[in-house]
C-alpha cells in the first residue's frame, strides 16, 4: 500500500469514506433506538434514507469496477488486501443492481414500519401493521428477485447470502430437518425430568438500579471496553455502534432480573466480537464480522455455553444474592443449586428471545420458514397470524390466535425489513456450541477461570481463531481452523443430550 496512486489504493481510501459515513449511522440508529424523542422519528428517518443512498452511490461508484479489474490479478498484495479485493467485489456486484431509489425507500420504509411496529405490538394491533408490513415487503421482495436474478439463485436466498454468504435455504433446511427430528421429543423427555425437581421461583420485585448494576460487573468480567462502549436501554435488545464506539442495550423487567441480565450477557458476546476485530483493518469489508451467523455464535457462546454453565452460575450466586436477596439469601430458592435450575429450565414458551436453549430453534424454524416462503411469494403478509398459529401448535404445542404481542408481533426482524436474518441464530447456536467444545478441550483452565469470574482465557482464544480474523476467510474455513471440521449440528445436539439428560 505504499503507493498511494495503486488501484488498490484507490479501493482502499474510498471504502475507508464509506466505512466513517457507516460509522455514523450506526450511532444514529442506537440513538433512533434508545434517546430519541418519539415526535422525531420522521425527521431522523428522511436523515438515514439520505445517508443510506450516499453510502449506496458510494458502493456504486463505476470507478471500483475499473479499481477492481486493476486489482484482482495483482500478485503483489498480501493474503488480507486479496481478501479485502474479494469482499470488495462481492458488495460491489451486489450493491450495483439495487437503483439507489429502491434501496433510499427501502430504507425510509423500513424506518417508519419499525416506528410504528413499537406501537402496535404494544397495543396488539396487527390490523395496522398489515398495510406497513404488506408495502415493506413489496419492496424487499423488489430487492430480492432483482438480486436474484444476479446470482442465480430464488429471492429468498438471495437475501440470505447478504447475512451469511454461501449458504442456501436447501443447506439450512437439511441441517434443521436433524432438530425438527431431534428436539420434539428430546424437549418432553427434559420437561418431564425436571418436573420431578422443579426450581423454586424468585419473586420480585427487582430494581432496575439493582439490574443494572448486577449487568454492568458481569459485563466488567467479561472483558467488555467500557472506554469504548456503553450499556442503555431499548424496546429490543441489540448490540450496535462500531468496533470502538460499541452500544449495547437490554430491557428490564421488575418481575424478573434473569431477562435483562441474559440480555446484558448476550449483547456482550456481540460487543467483545465487535471490539475483537483487525484494528488495522477498520473501515474495510475484509477488518468486518464475517457473517450474522457467526455473530450470533459469539452472543451465545457466552449467554447459553459459558454463562449458564454450572462453574459460572455458582460463581455468580453470591452477587445474586447480595444484589436481590436481602434478609432471604439463606433461603433454598436463592441457593446456587436453585439458580442453576431455573436458568436451565426448559419449558414451551411464546416468546423467542426468553426461550431455553432447546425450545429456541424451534423458534426459529417457524421464522425460517414463513419469510423464505413469504420473500419467494408463496404466501402473503394477510397470511401470517394463521400460520404462526398453525406452526407453533405443531412445533411448541401454543396457540397464539387473537395475540399478536407475544406472536408474530413479537419480533423487530421483520418491521424493519430484515428478511434473511433468522436462521442466523440457530446455525450461531451450532457454532457456538462447536467452538466452546474445541476451547474448553484444547485449553483446560477456561472453565475453571469462568468459575473465578475470568473470562480472559476464552476471549483470547476466541480472539485468535475468530475475532482477529474478520473476514479474511470463508464462514467454512473459519471454522476448519478453529475446530478441524466445517460445521457440524452434532456438537450442539451432543451438548443439549449432556447438559439436560446425563447428569
């Protein structure tokens, strides 16, 4: 990169432009999500459709594609700047075939249909989120057949490919078949063990002070970079912000800390990825997260894999009990042996982002299916309460007929036009199960130092396989390297069997 006039140069130095303009919306947004006043949201939306479509002329510009030609047969740049040319030309040939109008009102539309959703599912009023959602959806499926008919592929895996590269929805099909087989009766069988030693329930109410301040020393255990990252509040939880202004929220519930500190643990698997990545490489495609799946295995390594193991929970009793307790911490219901029980109980709910572990994928099954069916045209938004019903009767044994709250209201993905995202989570609840396996074998003192609250042993190792390498290779080859196998769903089934039947 010495010479400044390369045409890799030239790639570089505009997509560090496009990167800070990225940098600035992501702020903007966690703003959107958390500070702004209500009565703004109009205003801010027209702001980021704006934004959205200078960084979309940016990706555009016709000069890359000359910049590209130049660089691609250049044996002189290292495996990284190789690396960065190869994602370069991935959002280039992508971005090209979306007119800048589309993706402005795409982006303007998803902004407003998101504002509202906040209202609606507050009020259970799927009547007025039908018409938003309905011409939302028009516009994606607009985005998806047009990116499809690049790459060859059905809309819906073309929306796909934008999250997790290389995968199809045939792929995730195959693997989930294996969980859909696996986990209905592997659920009944752990719901009837534990229903031969319930947990004792922890009755509130808990203070928010107290939850956060409880949120905030695990956070500080876990290695998150509070001189570069913050903690507030939000409708959904998220993780956003950039590698060094990272923002985190939660959402809290007197009736109940377990959901905001899990929260709190997730999103800062996120972050610690986020903080984690290539600092030489900011602003450049190959220094970013390789894909949402991966991410979402960082999130769940730490919330499902490190934080409800048994070495970490009996590490944490003692702050439970000295934040929530009082004069009650000798009580059975806030021994160790309890907490441990309820943070893995395992049992048939509505709501996804509450779900245990082994309930979870069938969550997301549902999701998986409805939007492949919905983007590829197989069925309309009017359809969706009816089959969220229908599908979480067969796979959860719950009607959610009449509520739309805790159905397919529930959800921000959809309100906001992420279409794709889904499968993400269960494909990152593989991985994640798979790398802890691999760290915890390969390096044996990581358990032991969650038990002390340490997590510095994991970070560092998942530093070096994963974070560090951004996207310098395939989602596949990450974890060859890491592991010594592409992904395999055994692992998570092998840890589910593990955790919940063989004691």
């Amino acid at each position: 990169m010495k010479n400044n006039n390369s045409a890799y140069q030239q790639l570089h130095d505009h997509f560090d432009k496009i990167g800070e303009l990225e940098n600035i919306a992501e702020i903007a947004y966690w703003d959107e999500a958390t500070m702004m006043p209500e009565g703004s949201g109009e205003t801010r939306g027209k702001s980021l459709a704006t934004l959205s479509g200078v960084i979309h002329e940016l990706k555009t510009d016709p000069k890359i594609g000359v910049w590209l030609s130049k660089s691609e047969g250049n044996n002189s740049l290292d495996p990284w700047q190789k690396a960065n040319v190869f994602e370069i030309r991935r959002i280039f040939d992508e971005c090209s075939v979306i007119p800048v109008a589309l993706a402005k009102e795409l982006e303007q539309r998803s902004f407003q249909s998101e504002q509202a959703w906040r209202n609606y599912r507050a009020d259970n009023d799927w009547s007025s989120m039908l018409p938003l959602l309905s011409s939302l959806v028009d516009l994606v499926r607009e985005k998806a057949k047009t990116l499809g008919d690049v790459k060859g592929t059905n809309p819906y895996d073309a929306l796909l490919d934008q999250y997790e590269p290389g995968m199809t929805s045939e792929s995730i099909d195959q693997e989930f078949a294996k969980l859909k087989h696996f986990l209905p009766d592997f659920i009944e069988e752990v719901i009837k063990t534990q229903d031969r030693n319930k947990p004792k329930d922890l009755t509130g109410p808990f203070e928010v002070n107290k939850q956060r301040a409880l949120g905030l020393q695990v956070m500080k255990s876990m290695g998150f970079d509070f001189d570069k990252g913050r903690l507030d509040v939000s409708h959904h939880p998220f993780c956003g912000g950039t590698p060094d202004d990272t923002r985190i929220t939660t959402r809290y519930n007197e009736d109940s800390f377990e959901e905001s500190l899990m929260g709190v643990i997730h999103e800062t698997g996120h972050a610690l990825y986020e903080q984690g990545l290539p600092t030489s490489w900011r602003n450049q495609p190959v220094g970013l997260a390789r894909s949402m799946a991966l991410h979402e295995s960082q999130s769940l390594l730490m919330e499902m894999q490190a934080c409800r193991s048994k070495e970490f929970l009996e590490f944490l009793t003692p702050s439970i009990q000295d934040t929530f307790a009082g004069d009650n911490a000798k009580d059975l219901s806030w021994s160790s042996e309890n907490i441990q029980r309820l943070y893995l109980k395992v049992e048939r709910g509505f709501i996804r982002v509450d779900a245990d572990e082994a309930t979870y994928p069938m969550h997301i099954i549902l999701r998986f299916e409805m939007e492949r069916d919905l983007i590829n045209g197989d069925i309309e938004v009017k359809d969706i309460p009816e089959l969220w019903d229908d599908k979480m009767l067969a796979y959860l044994g719950l009607t959610t007929k009449g509520n739309y709250r805790d159905g397919c209201l529930q959800d921000v993905h959809w309100p906001s036009g992420l279409f794709g995202y889904f499968p993400s989570y269960t494909i990152g609840a593989m991985t994640a199960a798979q790398l802890f396996r691999t760290a915890t074998q390969s390096q044996s003192d990581i358990l032991s130092a969650i038990g002390e609250g340490n997590f510095s042993p994991l970070v560092s190792w998942l530093n070096n396989h994963i974070h560090s390498r951004g996207s310098s290779v395939s989602f596949d080859q990450l974890l060859i390297d890491a592991t010594g196998e592409p992904l395999n769903s055994t692992h998570f089934i092998e840890h589910l069997k593990s955790r919940y039947l063989e004691k």
